[in-house]
C-alpha cells in the first residue's frame, strides 16, 4: 500500500480465479519500487487477499453491494463493472491501472480504465486482445496486451507476458514524460484521406495561435475527439470531415455513433462544421459489402477499405441528422457547405463525382437548419479541398473562437 501522498500503480482483477497471475503482476511492479494496491473485482463472495475487497469496490454501484452480488454471473459482472467504474474516480492515488484475464476480466476492468483521463497509464493483458478491442478500448489510449496463453498459472509463457505487462506499467509511472506548459489553446479537426488537403491547410493557418489536434474520422476519431471535449481539454472544434455520420445512418463500418457531436452540444464549445467525406460510407474487404449494396458504385481503396458512394436518398437522411444536431448546438457555430465538392472523390472526373446526391444533402440540411444570432449556414462554391474553401473555414473559426459577442474566449 503506498504512504501518504504517494501514488500507486493499482492491479485489478478477479482474485477469486486469478489470485496468482494477480499477485505476481503486483510483485513483479512492487520490486521496481513502484508502491502497488491491489483490487478484487470477483462476484462469487468469499474472502479477499487483496488490499480493497470486493464488497469496498461493490459500494460504489449506485444500488449498492445488493446490486452486485445477485448470485446470477452475467448481471453481477456488468453491475461490478460499473461499481468498479466509479470507484478509481475516488482515487486520488492511482497512478496507473493494470488487469489481466479472459473475456470476462478484461470486460470488468476496461471500463474503468476508459473513466480515466488520457495520458493515466493503463494496460490490459487479455486473451481477447488479438481480435477486435474497439469495445474495451473505444475512444481512451488503454494498452492491450494478447496473453498468448490462458491466463490460466505461471509458465514459461505466461511469467514472460505478465512481467512484460507489469514492467511496463511500472515503467509509464516511472518515467512519466512531464507535461509539456500549456501554452496555447487546444482545438480538434477532423481528417480523412481524401479530405488531408483542407485540413492540412487549416492546421498551417492555425498553428502559430493554437495547438491543432487532428483526429482520424473512423468511428473511434470521432469518438475520440468529443471524449475530450466532454473533458474540457478541447476548447473548439473544426470538424472538416463529418464522414462518421454518413457510416452511422447508412450502416458502414466507420460510425462514431447516434452519440456524434452530442459533446459539441453538451460544452457548447465553438463549433466550425463541414461535410467532409460524406459522399462515402466505409466497409473492409470487397467481399464484406452487404449484399444489398453490391450493385452501388463501390471503390477499392486497400484491400481492407471498400468506399460506396452516398445516393440521394442517403445524403438527404445524412443531413437531416446534421441539422438535427446543428440546432440543438447553443453555442457559437459555423457549418459551412462545400457546394464544389465533399472529398477529393467528389469532383469532376473522379468516381463519386455526383452533384444530384451533393444537393440532396445541401437541400436537407438547409432545409432543416435553424439559423440564430450565433449559428450560421453559409454555401460556398468550393470544393472542399480548394484553397478558398479551407480559407473561408479559418475565417469562419477565427470569427466564432475570437470575435463572436457573447462567447468566451479559448483559454490556454
């Protein structure tokens, strides 16, 4: 257990089936001077020898210890997850957060390692972490580490896998690079292959005053983006590439969710928007297009990347979400329609060249959109990635984050 005032590299897991993997990861970090705490998540009952029992963490669900053990595995697991949750929010002295197990370990402890902030260390060592961990991991920086074997005792496999696990746990908090003095606000922006030009651009316009985070558009991008809205460590957002959206209504493999700029809404943070890469949804492989749309325009990007082009119909559903959130947004925004063209795909002579389905998205959020004081539509005769359009989105971002009455300034 650390001293007063310490900070402890916390291990957490079920101590009831894990109870050796567990103390020997505590050991191994324990050795290098790291101070540990050690957490039991088990939901079968029963003595602990960890250094915060079961019942303490069960406590922090908001029905209580009644909540938790119910006897019935599969509620008890999802009900200890969420006690576990909000219980290393009261922590003022975890340093770093390291699990290790199956299936069902790794869906008890990675929630809480996503409650954390970006930048706590956090490592999960998981049976499932070869396959798809955008579930555990979402939008938060977790480490997943593939146990190889079960984490099933200590074997040649396992006691390399977990001291590996736990040296590089200790040595996060060891030798944690100090924050760089914040000197400059932070903005996000949105970027896609076929949008880099524009926001390239921007970010050049921009980076002298603010410090540009640039964010990948699929699906955990987004994501990613709004989780740190939601912390305050984003003070504005120029969303050039709204592409996420296009995956979610139609049914692509990119979608940041029903959730998408809920963030934007919730901070009221300055807002510039466009509908970068919404001429396209994204699916893997050819062979993994629904049947349904293999008699769309389709392109191969890379052999894991197959782009459909939106149709009318879709465009008009895209932006109707669109305005829906726009006029939920109170605080100072700016969505701005590249009337040329929504990707470097949608111009003249390239395959997603379609001005029919561009209009039907410009009518239908127009159509729908709710002007005021503060949120403003303005069409441009650009293609997204001409000079003039990025131009007009840094005027646009300069006019809501620096001169629009009634709005507080970006603080660095």
């Amino acid at each position: 257990m650390p001293a007063p005032g310490e900070r402890a590299a916390y291990v957490a897991g079920t101590f009831d089936t894990k109870r050796t993997e567990l103390l020997f990861l505590r050991d191994c970090i324990a050795r290098l001077g790291v101070p540990t705490v050690t957490v039991d998540l088990s939901t079968a009952g029963g003595p602990s020898p960890a250094d915060v029992s079961p019942a303490e963490v069960a406590r922090h669900h908001p029905g209580g210890e009644a909540a938790v053990f119910t006897g019935d595995r599969g509620p008890a697991v999802e009900a200890m997850a969420l006690a576990f949750e909000r219980f290393v929010l009261t922590r003022g002295d975890l340093a770093g957060l390291l699990s290790a197990g199956g299936s069902g370990a790794t869906a008890l402890a990675t929630p809480a390692m996503r409650s954390l902030p970006v930048g706590v260390p956090k490592l999960m060592v998981s049976t499932v972490a070869s396959g798809d961990v955008r579930p555990y991991v979402g939008p938060s920086d977790i480490c997943m580490m593939y146990s190889v074997a079960d984490v099933s005792g200590i074997n040649r496999i396992t006691e390399r896998i977990l001291g590996n696990a736990a040296h590089a746990l200790a040595g996060m908090i060891l030798h944690a690079r100090p924050a760089t003095p914040v000197k400059k606000p932070a903005v996000g922006l949105t970027m896609f292959g076929v949008t880099t030009p524009c926001v390239q651009t921007v970010t050049r316009a921009l980076r002298d005053a603010y410090d540009c985070l640039v964010f990948h558009a699929t699906g955990t991008g987004g994501q990613s983006m709004e989780k740190l809205v939601d912390s305050g460590l984003l003070g504005a957002v120029v969303d050039v590439t709204t592409t996420e959206i296009a995956d979610e209504i139609v049914g692509g493999v990119f979608s940041a969710g029903a959730g998408r700029l809920d963030a934007i809404v919730r901070r009221r943070v300055p807002y510039v928007g466009s509908c970068g890469a919404l001429d396209m949804v994204n699916f893997h492989a050819p062979e993994s297009v629904p049947a349904r749309f293999r008699t769309r325009t389709l392109y191969r990007h890379n052999s894991n990347v197959t782009l459909m082009r939106t149709s009318p119909e879709e465009c008009a559903a895209i932006g109707a979400f669109i305005a829906g959130k726009l006029n939920q947004m109170e605080g100072p925004v700016r969505f701005l329609l590249p009337e040329g063209g929504l990707s470097a795909m949608d111009v003249p002579g390239e395959p997603f060249h379609d001005p029919v389905a561009d209009a039907a998205l410009f009518s239908s959020i127009a159509r729908a959109f709710r002007p005021s004081p503060g949120r403003m539509l303005l069409r441009l005769p650009f293609a997204i990635n001409e000079p003039m359009f990025s131009r007009a989105l840094v005027d646009a971002f300069r006019e809501v984050a620096e001169h629009h009455p009634g709005s507080a300034p970006l603080q660095a």
